[in-house]
C-alpha cells in the first residue's frame, strides 16, 4: 500500500475521499471527493471548467502521487500543454515522467464522414483503458461533453460509450471529472446521461459583481457523501483556482481566559485594562482619522512578537509598504519580522470582497505562521469598501468565534468620531450607531478621541468596555512620541 | 509493389460488425479497382497504440491514404455510394469506366 495518499476513511459506511488539492475546494467537500467515482463539472463558457479539470489532474500528480489520463476533445494537447504552463505546471516533464498520459480525440485535420449509423466507440473506451494502464493513473479528466457529443450523429453510441467509460473506470477504481457545457436556461440534463453517469455535480459559474465578475461555484449533488452547501466564491490566481468556502459559525464556545492577558507593552495602558486583554478577546479600537489606531495596533503587535506570539496585520487602510515605513519610523522592523515568519501580512482588493473570501484570506494567514495576535486595519474601510451592516454583522460574528475558538486575540480598528474635537460635557457622544450596534458582538472598545479645548487639540483614550475586566472608567491625555503612544495622566476639565 | 490504393481499416475484436465491414469494403474494392488496391485491417484491441496514432474514435474506421487527398469514413460500410463518395473516389471510378 501507498503510504503516500492520505484518503479519508469511509464515514459511517460511506465511502473514501480523496483530496482534489484545489486549494480551498477540499473544505467543501469535506475532505474531497468520493474516491472512484465519476463527477461532472458543469458551467457556462468561461467559468473556469477547463482550469478546474486541469488542477484536479495536476494536483493529483504532483501533491498526492496520482497520475493521471486527460481525455480531451476540445483543444489539443499542444494547446493544452501550452495553456496551463502560465500557471507553472508543466505537463511535458510529467508525461516524460509516465505520470500524464492524453487521450487525444481533439477534431482530426480531416473530416471525418459518417456512411452510415453502425458503428460504435469502443476504440474511445479501448483508448482511455490503454492510457491508464500505460501511466497507472488514478485520476481522469474529459473535456468536454459537449464536443463529444457534437462529432457523431448517432447520440445513442455516444451514451453507450460513456456507459462503458464510467463503468471501467469504476471497475479500476479511478476518480473522474468530465465537463458539461452549461447554458443560461438550460436545466442539467442535456443528453440525458448526466446524471446516471455522474455521482456528483459540481457547478462553476460567473455572477456580476459591482464592478467586476465574481466567479461562483457551488456542489449541486454528491451521492452519498457529506459537503457543505451553499454558494462559494473562488479566484483563479496565478498558480491556480482558490476555493473560499463558507466558514460555518461556531458556537462561542470560546477559549477565551481572562487570567491570559495580552499587553500592548505601554505601561499606563496595560493597567488601565486591567492587566491587558484577555486571550482570545476580539477589542475594537474606535477613533478619528490621525488619532493613533493604527500606531496603538502596532505596538500590541511589538509587543507580542517580543513574547514569542506571531502576528498577522491586515492592511485595508494603506498600502503595506506605507504601514512599514510608518512602523519603521517609530523604530519596528515590520520588514524583518515579516523575513522570519512571525509577521504576515494580508493586503487585498477589497472590491467585491465577500466575508468568505476575506475570512478564508485571515484564516490562511493565521494558521500559516501561527499567529495568535490579529489586526484588522480598518473595519470601517471594509464597511465602506463594500459590505452592508448586515455583512459586516456576520463577518464580526464568524470572525470572533473562530479566534475564540482558537484563542486568537484581536483587535480591530475603526473609524469614527466627529472630525474635530468634542466640546465640553460630550466626549462620549462621539460613538457613532454603527459601533454601539456592534458592540454585542465584540468584547471590548478602546475609545480614542480628539478634545479641542482653548488653541489646542488634546488626544484622550477611555477603555469604553472590556468584558469580565476591571478596567479603568476614567478618560486619560496620551501623546503619540517617537517609539509609540505614551499615557499620561488623568483628563480633567 | 505498391498499389495505387491505400486503405486501412480499423474494427475492433473479431465480432460479426468488424466481419461484415470487413466484407463490405473488400467486396467494393474488389468490383471498383481489383488488383490496384491494398487493404490493411487493423484490431484496436491488439494495437491501441495505433488507434491512438491516428486518433481513431469509432469503429469501423477506413482512412484512405493513397491516393491523395487522405479521407476517413465512419459506419458499416454497407453502401457503396456512401463509401466512395466519402472517400473521394467516385471521380476515379468514373475515369475507369
């Protein structure tokens, strides 16, 4: 026996997976899909079919030590060889090697008459047999359908031939997608085999976005076998498809402990939250624009890497390299942090960004280096980008109950307040709705605000919140130095 | 010596719908161009490799090499018309005449 795949066992009598290695698609699946069986890939032109297929097979060969047969009568193999070779895979070194082998049905030179209805396409089945035992594959891909069917008028030895295909190929225990053509109206069942021959359906498909298309795909059928349901997003990047599935909500059932805290390693401020912030606590950092969030979500990440607790920084607010200058300014080498792997960070478009996406993107990044700190720098950007409350809402509520989960503490930037300072007797008028709204779901809010008082604009911090802590009510002065934010005394009118 | 026609057949296995194209095409080979022809019959089951070479989907198959332009043909083979039309060789059956 190969030690090599790790295929999931058979859950209550079901049957085994195997991953597909698409990155991402696997959590949908559950762990992949049902291991020698047939699955269709569906979707309209351009959805990303062909890629799927080429990935499935690629993957296959290179991370999970199965080869694999491409059965294609579309594009010919040169042209095939050619087109994934922009996402580095290199298909003439594998079939060198005997691990890919092509069934080329590609259109021939010439045409191809037919003189009568009596013939038959075991030459095809013969062929894909052949082509399996020559690289002992364990995965198969045809592409497409749809050409198949177009090349022969009589449909019936079409689907007798498909019969056949599938059932050899379960017979030798081969996993197999094939891909179907998908129209707008069309429901699945086109040649009326799809589904007998299919075990499972898998639909890619493309959805506008506001401002650009956003590529859909989402496990319509899977006999027998668990899988999370649901639309997911995916992106093709450039070394192939990224799934991002729903993160299904946790209880919050968290680890939290409070006799864990986090310090931002400012003296003053740390005991103003009574010790620091409980692990796996999700802290809000509210104030204007210039006010310090960003330099105070610094420091707590300083601070923890000097602990030994690796950290993840999101930037939506600034360009990465702006946030290491600024932080270099200040005397942190983000840039070397970064070089040993105790920094991540994750900078995205945030257009057409959707919670899965983004928190499939931190999830990533967080379990990549080990983190147990996280900035989010800003949610107010992700707000305005492009989610709605309602989106925000859910991604808070997904978010804090995996760190929970994890005993991952974080802290959020957010920005509000009025854009110059609070007159007399209104400090905490400032609160915008918005973050009185989210306050359920977050366990703390540190308050950072602006005081005009005479010629001067004075910079004040309250810890708003701080769930089973005794922290300070009272509103302090703090100054932003060389080095980071110092706290001084109490503010006073 | 070579012969003026080129034709290779390919079916699969020994099953009576190989027998009979076999049959048909000999037969229209036989009344059109005796003598003149060369007719190579080929098992995919035996040779995959060649079904494979010449990208062969169907059987029965006839690729008609010589003379040029190379045509194939799908089908039993049972009308003759069809089969020369198909591989392009009514023109040379006419010149015959």
């Amino acid at each position: 026996m190969k030690g090599k795949i790790k295929t999931s066992s058979a859950r209550k009598g079901g049957l085994g997976k195997i991953p597909t290695g698409i990155a991402g698609f696997d959590e949908v699946l559950d762990g992949g899909v049902p291991k020698g069986r047939f699955m269709l890939v569906t979707g309209t032109t351009g959805a990303g079919k062909t890629v799927f297929l080429n990935e499935f097979l690629y993957r296959g060969i290179t991370q999970l030590n199965e080869n694999g047969v491409y059965v294609t009568f579309e594009e010919n193999p040169k042209d095939i060889i050619s087109n994934v070779r922009s996402f580095g895979w290199k298909y003439l070194s594998l079939i060198k090697k005997k691990k890919l082998a092509f069934v080329d049905a590609a259109p021939a030179e010439e045409m191809v008459l037919e003189t009568g209805l009596q013939y038959d396409l075991s030459p095809l089945v013969k062929r894909i047999e052949y082509a399996i035992e020559r690289v002992n594959a364990k995965r198969v891909v045809v592409d497409s359908i749809d050409a198949l069917f177009s090349r022969f008028s009589n449909k019936d030895v079409v689907r007798a031939a498909l019969y056949q295909i599938s059932a050899k190929l379960k017979k030798s225990g081969v996993t197999a997608l094939i891909s179907a053509e998908k129209t707008e109206k069309e429901e699945l069942s086109r040649y009326g085999v799809e589904e007998f021959v299919a075990d499972g359906v898998i639909e890619l498909g493309l959805a506008k976005g506001q401002q650009q298309f956003i590529r859909r795909i989402f496990v319509k059928k899977l006999r027998g076998m668990g899988y999370r349901s649901g639309i997911m997003e995916f992106e093709i990047e450039e070394d192939g498809l990224k799934v991002f599935p729903k993160i299904p909500v946790q209880r919050l059932l968290a680890k939290t402990d409070f006799q864990i805290r986090k310090t931002f390693g400012i003296e003053k401020l740390d005991e103003l939250l009574d010790g620091g912030i409980p692990q796996g606590h999700v802290v809000m950092i509210s104030g204007n624009t210039g006010i310090g969030k960003t330099i105070l979500a610094m420091q707590f990440i300083i601070q923890g890497i000097k602990e030994g607790e690796n950290a993840v920084f999101m930037a939506f607010e600034e360009p990465i390299d702006q946030v290491k200058k600024t932080a270099l300014e200040h005397g942190w080498n983000f840039e070397q942090y970064e070089k040993q792997g105790k920094l991540a960070f994750i900078g995205t478009s945030l257009i057409d960004i959707s919670n899965d996406k983004l928190l499939y993107k931190i999830l990533t990044g967080v379990k990549r280096i080990g983190a147990k700190r996280v900035v989010i720098d800003s949610i107010s950007t992700l707000m305005s980008a492009t989610m709605n409350e309602e989106q925000t809402r859910q991604f808070l509520i997904q978010l804090c109950s995996i760190f929970k989960e994890q005993g991952i503490t974080c802290l959020m930037n957010y920005l509000c307040g009025p854009s110059f300072g609070a007159t007399r007797g209104q400090l905490l008028s400032n609160l915008a709705t918005n973050e009185i709204r989210l306050s359920s779901i977050i366990d703390g809010i540190i308050m950072l605000l602006y005081v005009e008082r005479g010629q001067s604009v004075k910079k004040m911090m309250n810890i708003l919140k701080l769930r089973g802590s005794a922290h300070s009510k009272e509103i302090y002065r703090y100054e932003i130095e060389k080095g980071g934010i110092k706290v001084g005394g109490k503010y006073e009118e | 010596m070579s012969k003026k026609y080129l034709l290779k057949l390919f079916v699969t296995g020994q099953t009576p719908r190989s027998t009979l194209a076999i049959e048909n095409l000999r037969r229209i080979c036989e009344e059109e161009f005796p003598n003149e022809y060369e007719l190579i019959v080929i098992d995919i089951l035996k040779r995959p490799q060649l079904a494979e070479d010449e990208k062969i989907l169907a059987t029965p198959t006839v690729i008609k090499e010589l003379p040029p332009p190379i045509r194939r043909i799908i089908g039993d083979l049972s009308d003759k018309e069809k089969v020369l039309l198909g591989l392009d060789l009514v023109g040379q059956e006419r010149r015959q005449k």
